[in-house]
C-alpha cells in the first residue's frame, strides 16, 4: 500500500515538472521584488500541484511559481493565488 501511494505521488510530481516545460519566466510578469518569481495561469489544480501552465500576467495570474530542482528534473514550486 505505501509502494503505491509513494509511485502515485512520483508520477504526480513527474507530471508537475513536466508542466514547468509550458512556462516560461522570461516571458512572464515577474513579482515585484522577488525576480525568482513569475505569474502563471494553471489549467488545472491537481492534488495541490499546477499542472498545464502558461505564462500569464498578474491579473490574469492564478499562481506564483518559481523554479525547483526535484529528482525528476526542473519543476514549478507555486503558490495558488
């Protein structure tokens, strides 16, 4: 049972920082003081994790991500706003 709970939370994760692919800091509104930070529009909110984003701009934000490393790769660590 803890096997699969522990496989189920990797993929979750693997497809979390799959979504980091889909933003873009660069093209996003960065936070203001904090240029580690960037708004992104999230599609969908699965088990607490963003998954399909695209940058967006603060008003049409619906989280603020940063980039992580995980052992999966890079991956978004946001914030639903």
């Amino acid at each position: 049972m803890k096997s699969r709970i522990a496989a189920l939370a990797a993929a979750v994760t693997f497809v979390v920082s799959a979504g980091a692919v889909t933003a873009s800091p660069a093209d996003a509104d960065p936070v203001p003081g904090n240029p580690q930070q960037f708004y992104v529009s999230c599609a969908v909110d699965l088990l607490g994790g963003p998954v399909s984003c695209l940058e967006s701009d603060e008003a049409h934000a619906t989280h603020v991500c940063q980039y992580v490393f995980t052992m999966f790769g890079i991956g978004l660590d946001c914030i639903q706003r």
